[in-house]
C-alpha cells in the first residue's frame, strides 16, 4: 500500500511541467491574432497583394475582357484571340500554373 499512496502523492502534487506550455500557448494566439490583424485590417491604405494592377487587368473595360467580348461575339476566330491574348497576357503579366501564358 506503501507504493499506492506515493504513486497518489505524485500524481497530485502540483500543476507538473505542462504548465510551462501554458505561457506558449498564449504567445500563439497573441502572435495569430497580430498577424491576422495585420494582414487585414490595419493595412493602412495599402492594397492586398491580389488587388494590385493585375485586377485592374480584369475589370469590365480592361482589354482582355473586351478581347473575351470579341472572341465570344464571332469578330474574332480562335487563332486570333489566342495571339492577342498572349500579348495582352506579357503587358499585364499574367501567368498561370505552367508559367507565362
């Protein structure tokens, strides 16, 4: 019974080393926290990385879409549409996963 009663006072004899993680456990969340802040936020007028020039490329009356208007109204065939569009792509620096179009 000698060991039971050590194994009890062992067991319950304070808070034990997890509670050194509890202090790194807040630091996570202050550091999450601030950082989502940051990057939403507290930008200061700054714009996201994906509303730089290339979304104004986009836009209703930017070239490529106008070229889509074209290529999808028949003024334009396939071909054609695709040589623009390669060009246009260089201008505003589009790429895609494969690299520049």
């Amino acid at each position: 019974m000698d060991t039971l009663t050590t194994l009890t006072t062992l067991a319950y004899d304070g808070p034990g080393p997890w509670i050194l993680f509890v202090p790194l456990i807040w630091a996570a969340v202050v550091v999450t926290v601030l950082t989502v802040l940051r990057r939403t936020v507290w930008r200061g007028g700054r714009r996201a990385p994906w509303q730089t020039a290339r979304a104004a490329a986009y836009t209703e009356q930017s070239p490529i879409a106008i070229l889509g208007r074209r290529f999808a109204s028949g003024e334009i065939d396939e071909d054609e549409y695709w040589r623009r569009l390669s060009v246009l792509d260089e201008q505003f620096g589009r790429t895609l996963k494969d690299g520049p179009v």
